[in-house]
C-alpha cells in the first residue's frame, strides 16, 4: 500500500466531493477506510454569499457527525479553515451567483482535505469549479 499522506487525503476528498450518488459515496467510504482513511460528503446550495457561513458549518458539523474528526475546537478549526481556504479559491468565479454542489471530507492521521466541487449558475451559462483545502492537526 502506499504511504498515505497530504496527496492521499486530497484525492479522497475530491473524490468525495465529486462522487455523484449516496451509493457511490457509501461504497468510496468503505473503500477509504481499508487505507484508515475517514472520509464524508455533505451536499450544499445558495447564492453564494450567502452560502459562505453555511458551508462551512455544514462541513465541520458533517465531519463531526461521521467522525472523521473529534469533537474539539482544533479539529473543527482544522475543517473551518481548510473549508474557506477551498472556498476562496472558487471565489472570483462564484461572486454574486446562486452555487451548489457538493463538499468533500478526508482525513488520515494528522491530514485533514476539504474538496468543493461547485456547479456556478447564470442563466444557462452554467461554470464549474473545485476547490481543495489542507490542515494539519494533532
């Protein structure tokens, strides 16, 4: 097996973030955790502003949930702050305009990766993007 790392924890959360239905992220889950990789995907939308505050709390109270992190204030930091920095990177192309997508969630040992995948609507004109946070936590 490979060794798991930073690059492990970020392709599991972007392939959370763009699996496409609950069986899908049920079976990439099972298949994580034989790697002791803990992973989730939580669903989000909204005009994008707006959503910012939401997607972050939806993310840390998701990771919570599934216990990919414990219940304390640097673990949630950890998805707090990996979470906007993916959020920022989506940014300019999102400012002002209704999103949705899907939010991604990996962690092995000390490496936690927060994936957006983010489908950016106007009109018919619709745009795609991901974005991709680390942190390292104790």
């Amino acid at each position: 097996m490979p060794e798991v790392g930073s690059k492990m924890v970020a392709t599991a959360a972007i392939k959370m973030a763009l699996s496409a239905t609950r069986q899908e992220e049920f079976d990439l889950k099972k298949e994580l955790l034989n790697s002791n990789i803990r992973a989730v995907a939580v669903d989000y939308g909204g005009e994008f502003i707006s959503s910012v505050g939401k997607i972050v709390e939806r993310a840390v109270v998701a990771a919570k949930r599934e216990n990919v992190i414990k219940d304390t204030h640097p673990d949630e930091g950890a998805v707090a702050g990996a979470t906007r920095e993916a959020i920022s990177q989506i940014m300019p192309k999102a400012l002002g305009l209704n999103v949705g997508g899907k939010i991604g969630i990996a962690r092995y040992k000390d490496h936690v990766g927060v994936a957006i995948f983010m489908g950016i609507g106007l009109l018919h004109l619709d745009e795609v993007a991901v974005g991709l946070g680390h942190r390292a936590v104790p």
